[in-house]
C-alpha cells in the first residue's frame, strides 16, 4: 500500500457527497469532480540488519536511476567473499592439476629411473650371454646359469615397471576423480556468487528516477533487516484518486482521458484512467433501486504524464473533469 496518499475516509465521504453535489456542472456534455494526488512510494530497505554506514541522500532530494541511496557495514560479508574466492581458485588448481596429470620434473625423475633400469637389464642381459658360453665350455654350472636368467628377467621387469610408470604420469587423473574436483570447483563458484550477492545487498540504489520522500535513520544507527532506510516517489507512480457518482460510470472507462485543475498547478493537468472499481463507496446495506442508485459512487484512479507529475504533491486536492 503507498504511503502518504490516504485521505480520512470522513474526508473521502464528504468528496463522495461533493462528487454527487457537482456532478453535471461544468460546459455541456462535462462533469466536474472531486478528488486528490496521491503517491505510490518505493520503500528502500536491505534483507539483512546492520549499521548504516552511509547515507547518500536527504529529504527531498531528486536522485537518478542507480544512484547510491545507502550502504551498511560490510566487513563480514567482505571477509566472506575473500575466503570464498580463496577456496574457487584452490579448487580451480586442483582440477587443473587432474587433467593435466603429473608435473614435468616428476615425470623426468621416473624416466632416469627407467634408463638406469635399462643400463642394469643390458648389463644383466652380457652376463647371461657370457655364462651361457662359459657352460657350453663346462666352467659354470647350471646353477649359475639360471641364476644369471633370473637377474636378466628382473631387470626386465623392473624396465617394463618403470616405463608403465611414465606413461601413467603424462596422463590425467581417472574421470571419477575429475567429475568430483569439477563439481567442487562448480560449488565454489556457486558460494563465491552467494557471497557477492550478499555484499551487493548491503549497498542500496535507486531502482528508479525520483524524488527523495524522507529517511528514517541516521549514520551509525542499526538497521534491523527489511527496514526502510529512505522513500523514494517516482514521476510514475503519482496517481489521481477521486469518486464518480453511478449515472457517469460510463464516461470513466479504463483508457479514457480526464482533466485536472488544482490551485497553483496552471494550465489543466491531461490524466488517463487506468483503474475503476468494482465495488461501491459509501452505500448503505439497502436494496438498489431507481431512487438511491444516485448515491452510489465508484472509487477511480488516473496517472499523469511523468512530466506533469511535477506540478502536483501527494494529498494535494483537485477538481477533475470528465469529458463527453
């Protein structure tokens, strides 16, 4: 519901009254009635509580769209946000690490493993060749023999071993290990986003062009959550209110065109309805009939250019006229 615009219902009932007193004065085919400015004020607060730390504006001023209205305190949520970016890059580095398996220095450190294998297995592998010929001539036995065997296979084995090694370490992590650091990465960005978000609450802009209604705090006072700090009145959002009489509901349409004159506001102020109720205004619980239907009267409401809104103040009263 918007502040500052609602008139007494005894003041609205004599309008009503004034509406039907009026109704059918002005020139021919016009009716000229009662009714009054009202405001729809935006009410800037932020979701959380905290100390007003700045205040960019004062009552009455006019503020673009962005403009700073406010801020709270923000070191929590600061920290917050460093500590989150923190852990997104930490994760970050651990997926980039997986996929791009082990590091350079680690791999050549297996890899003169592997040629120090080779060496032993072509050293393993002259001995066999020299006491396979020392046993044809029978200067060894058989023993020494498959002793000599033994060795060239393990050394064998040990190059296989090392070579396996090397090509494990060019390649990335298994892909169970990679979806798990993406998915740590993705929750890190998701909390880096829920931090900023939350930081951004704590600094208010304008959502709108407008003209600073009033502030309700003062730099240093504690703002519970979801309380306004300052109002806001748009040129959009001034409507004129007033009642028409049933016998002239059909000139008040939605879309039709108005005119409004008020003291000090100069040439008549063009409006267009946008809005008629419904329901009936200040009748009593009788049955309808041909003799009380002129007392019934139906609340309506019409917006002004943004342009002319300046020439009109919430609460001011106006005469407006309906046209044929």
């Amino acid at each position: 519901m918007a502040a500052g615009g609602a008139l007494p219902r005894f003041v609205l009932a004599l309008a009503a009254v004034a509406a039907l007193a009026l109704a059918g004065c002005g020139g021919e085919g016009e009716h000229t009635l009662p009714g009054y400015v009202e405001g729809e004020y935006l009410r800037l607060g932020a979701p959380f509580a905290g100390t007003l730390r700045t205040l960019a504006v004062q009552r009455g001023d006019t503020v673009a769209a962005g403009a700073p209205v406010f801020a709270l305190e923000s070191v929590s949520e600061q920290a917050a946000r460093a500590e989150a970016q923190a852990r997104q890059r930490a994760a970050e580095a651990k997926l980039a690490n997986l996929k791009t398996g082990r590091r350079a220095p680690e791999i050549e450190s297996i890899a003169e493993q592997q040629r120090r294998a080779q060496s032993s297995r072509d050293l393993a592998a002259a001995n066999l060749k020299r006491q396979q010929e020392l046993a044809r001539s029978g200067f060894v036995s058989a023993a020494a023999l498959d002793d000599a065997r033994t060795q060239l296979r393990v050394a064998e084995a040990e190059v296989a071993s090392l070579g396996a090694q090397v090509s494990t370490a060019k390649l990335p992590a298994r892909g169970d290990e990679i979806r798990a650091a993406e998915a740590e990465a993705v929750a890190a960005a998701e909390v880096v986003a829920q931090t900023e978000w939350k930081l951004g609450q704590r600094a208010v802009a304008a959502p709108a062009a407008g003209v600073v209604h009033d502030t309700y705090y003062r730099v240093g006072d504690f703002v519970p959550a979801g309380s306004p700090v300052a109002s806001l009145l748009p040129p959009g959002n001034v409507k004129i209110r007033f009642y028409v009489p049933e016998p002239l509901l059909g000139q008040v349409r939605r879309g039709a065109r108005i005119q409004v004159a008020c003291a000090g506001c100069g040439a008549p102020i063009g409006a267009t309805v946008d809005f008629v109720s419904d329901k009936v205004e200040f009748t009593p619980p009788v049955l309808y009939s041909k003799d009380n239907r002129a007392r019934l009267s139906f609340l309506v409401e019409a917006r002004p250019a943004p342009a002319d809104t300046a020439r009109l103040a919430p609460g001011q009263p106006v005469d407006v006229t309906l046209g044929r």
